[in-house]
C-alpha cells in the first residue's frame, strides 16, 4: 500500500505504508504542490500546485499522463469520484473545475464563492460536491449540471477541511475558527 503527498519542492512523494520509506519522487511542478488524490484503482494520482498546473501521474512508472494549465491561482484542493472518472480541482482564483481523470479534459467550471476554494468532497454516488472555501461558507453543488443547490453557512472564519458521510446525508466542515461543523444535507 501507497500514500502520496505533496512538497513545497514541486515534487509529489509516494510513500511505502508498511515501512514509510519513499518509493519515488515524481518532479514536475515549478512550485508547492498543495493538493492531491489517488484514484480509487490506486494506479494514478493527480496533483496540484501554486503554478495553477494540475497533473496525473501514474503511480507505478512516475510517467506524467497528461497536464494542464488548470488555474489562474494555486490549486488547493482535490477530490476524485469513487467511479475513478473525474477530478474536481479548487483554487484560490475562487474557482472549482470538473475535469475527465483519463485525459485532462475540463468538463465544466463552478463559480459562486467570493474567496479562494481550499476544501472539496464528493458524494459516494458522484452526485454532490461540497467545497469549502475562504469565504467561510461551504456550497453545494449539483455534479452533473453544475448548478449551485445551496450555500452552508456557520463558521466564522475560513473553511480548511470538508468529508461527507458515506451515505450522502451529512457533511462535516472544520474551519480556522477552531470549530467543526455537521450539517444536514437532507434537508
């Protein structure tokens, strides 16, 4: 088993679970890595940077799949769908993008928050996406048409973590604030 990571080097580190020594060390970005994700096949992993690049590596070879000039700003969040199709990327230009995890293709543009986007989950069934965001709310988005469902407000301060149950009915937001919130998505 593998964890990948990020360094403020440009390189993405994929790290042996059982012992915690680095297998390899994937160059390629011109600044810190800030975000990435491992498909749920465990073969690639995207990330991204500070240079606004997003780019799939397969796991195995260290080979770049494909790159992308994603963003106008640092990449700061991640999330790939459980059915390994697509990756969604924030950014701090305020931004979420849906883009096709086999070749980089961008599928469609989120804009609502009117702060830099620095957390993103994705229901199980691949039909919501939350982000969180430094304008300290989350939205909730419908995956496949883009449109806004609604916007969570509640914290004071701007939104660093999000992780939606397995069942799609809560999310879990932690912020700067020190506090982490539960909220309904039923309802």
């Amino acid at each position: 088993s593998i964890a990948v990571s990020g360094a403020d080097d440009g390189t993405v580190r994929v790290w042996d679970i059982e012992n915690g020594a680095e297998r390899r060390r994937l160059a390629g970005h011109a600044d810190c890595v800030r975000a990435v994700a491992v498909a749920p096949d465990g073969n690639c992993a995207v990330s991204g940077s500070d240079d606004g690049m997003l780019k799939s590596w397969n796991l195995t070879t260290g080979e770049v799949l494909w790159s992308v000039d994603g963003h106008n700003d640092a990449v700061s969040a991640l999330a790939i769908t459980s059915d390994g199709e697509h990756v969604i990327s924030g950014s701090l230009d305020f931004t979420i993008k849906i883009w096709n995890l086999k070749n980089g293709a961008k599928l469609r543009e989120l804009r609502r928050h009117t702060g830099g986007v620095k957390a993103l989950a994705v229901t199980e069934d691949c039909r919501v996406i939350i982000s969180g965001s430094f304008d300290h709310t989350l939205q909730v988005w419908d995956f496949e048409s883009g449109a806004e469902v609604r916007t969570l407000f509640g914290h004071i301060s701007w939104v660093n973590a999000v992780a939606i149950a397995p069942d799609g009915k809560q999310v879990a937001s932690g912020s700067e604030d020190y506090t982490l919130k539960v909220s309904d998505l039923t309802r």
